[in-house]
C-alpha cells in the first residue's frame, strides 16, 4: 500500500532521517526544553517536536534555519500548530483555566 501523503510532502520527509537535522533538532531541543505553546498559557510541559515556524515547504535553507525553529510539545505541534497552519482560529486557555 501507497503513502497517504502528497508526494512531495514524501519527498520532504527524507530530509528529517539526515544527520544534520537529528543534529539540528536536538540542539533546538536543549536550547528550548519546554514548549513554547504551553509557556504562553502558563504551563509547563516538556517540549518533544522542533518544529519549523515557518513551513518550509522543501526549501532545505528554511529547513535547516535554526532561527525558523521552536520547540513544541507533541499535543501542540499536531493540534494548535495544524489548525494555526490552515488559517483556522485557534483558543488558547491559561492556567486558570480561562481563555486568553
């Protein structure tokens, strides 16, 4: 069975198995350990994705820019970044609950 992803989206997908970005996203990762996302409501969660603020889109300049990068938790990066991404309005609450 075939990808489901576009392919040229597959054809990015190789860039993330190289050395230089495993190099790239663990220096993103320890620079920035907790996410991003989370800091601007007030909570604290451990970042696992460096995510590129900018899409790429297989410009291989963007994608190894260390200053289009952040640090996201998992939840964040496919769920507020994804809607963020197609232009959708995103909620953000604080720690206390309430929305921002």
């Amino acid at each position: 069975m075939g990808s489901s992803r576009r392919p040229v989206a597959t054809a990015w997908h190789r860039l993330y198995s190289t050395t230089r970005w495993r190099r790239l996203r663990e220096h993103q990762l320890a620079v920035e350990p907790l996410c991003r996302f989370c800091l601007d409501s007030d909570l604290v969660e451990a970042a696992t994705v460096a995510d590129h603020i900018t899409p790429h889109k297989g410009d291989i300049a963007l994608f190894h820019d260390p200053n289009n990068l952040q640090s996201l938790c998992s939840a964040c990066h496919n769920s507020t970044k994804q809607r963020i991404e197609l232009g959708q309005a995103v909620v953000t609450f604080g720690a206390d609950g309430w929305p921002r």
